[in-house]
C-alpha cells in the first residue's frame, strides 16, 4: 500500500510537467504581420488578445510582429477625446486599449500607422493618436502589407 501510496504521489506530482511537455511546440522564428481596418472595439480587443497569445505559443524573442493600422482600424489608437475632430466613427484609446497596448510593445511589438489614412480622416499624428511617432507612420497600409508578405511576412487578418 506504501509503494503504491508513493507511485501515486510521484505521478501527481509529475502529471502537470507530462501535460506541459505533450503540448510543447518549437515554432521557431516567426516574422508577422496582423492586419487591422476594422473600428469595433471588441473586435480589436480580441485582436490584440491573438497576438498575445501568438507571443505566448512563440515566445517574443521569436517574433518580429508588426501591427498594421490604416482605414478605420487607426480607431485603436485615437484618443476619445479627439474623435469629433476626426473622420472616424470610433476612438478607442481608453485606458485598458492603451494598457493592452503598451503590453506589447513592451514585448516588442511594431504599431504602424497608415499616412493615407492620417489624411483622409482628419488625425494629427501628435495630437489624436495614442503613444505614436513619425517612425511608425507608412506611406499606404495596404502597400506596406504587401511590401511585408514580400519580405517574408506571414499575413494575418484577425
């Protein structure tokens, strides 16, 4: 009874590391870009949910992620406040867009921004956008995201 009391314990004990490493996968490096043009901020929620877990299964010293926003996808970025100086029908830079945000640039994600888009629907770059630069402002969204695929990006539409 003792040893089977000890085969028990032992088995316990070692289950969790067995499951962990049955669903342990090497991805790889992994070179990405998601492609965001959709205002709906759940939906964006969910995407920026996506690309933490993508960090997660990968490890973020495996990912060169880029996030590209153009259309009324830059509603991710854009300050509520600012939203009636804009074209947009959305401005979803709240606070817990912002934090979820921040959490993954800390891990190395690259927003960029789409200048036709900056243009087209009245957003100033320094003003209306949240924790965004000259340096993640592109020439065309769409352009970029073929240029990316070019270069070996793998596409994904969340």
């Amino acid at each position: 009874m003792k040893r089977l009391t000890t085969y028990l314990s032992l088995l316990l004990i070692s289950f969790p590391l067995i499951i962990s490493s049955a669903f342990a996968t090497d991805y790889g490096k992994q070179k990405v870009v998601y492609h965001i043009n959709y205002d709906d901020p759940k939906q964006q929620a969910g995407a920026l949910r996506n690309i933490q877990n993508h960090i997660n299964a990968v490890g973020a010293e495996n990912l060169e992620l880029k996030v590209v926003l153009h259309g009324n996808g830059l509603a991710m970025l854009v300050y509520p406040e600012s939203l009636s100086k804009t074209k947009l029908k959305h401005a979803n830079a709240t606070e817990q867009m912002q934090a979820k945000i921040d959490g993954l640039k800390d891990q190395g994600v690259n927003f960029q921004v789409c200048a036709n888009t900056l243009k087209g629907k009245k957003v100033n770059l320094q003003e209306d956008l949240y924790n965004t630069d000259e340096s993640a402002v592109v020439p065309s969204g769409v352009a970029h995201l073929s240029y990316l695929q070019a270069q070996g990006y793998t596409y994904i539409k969340p």
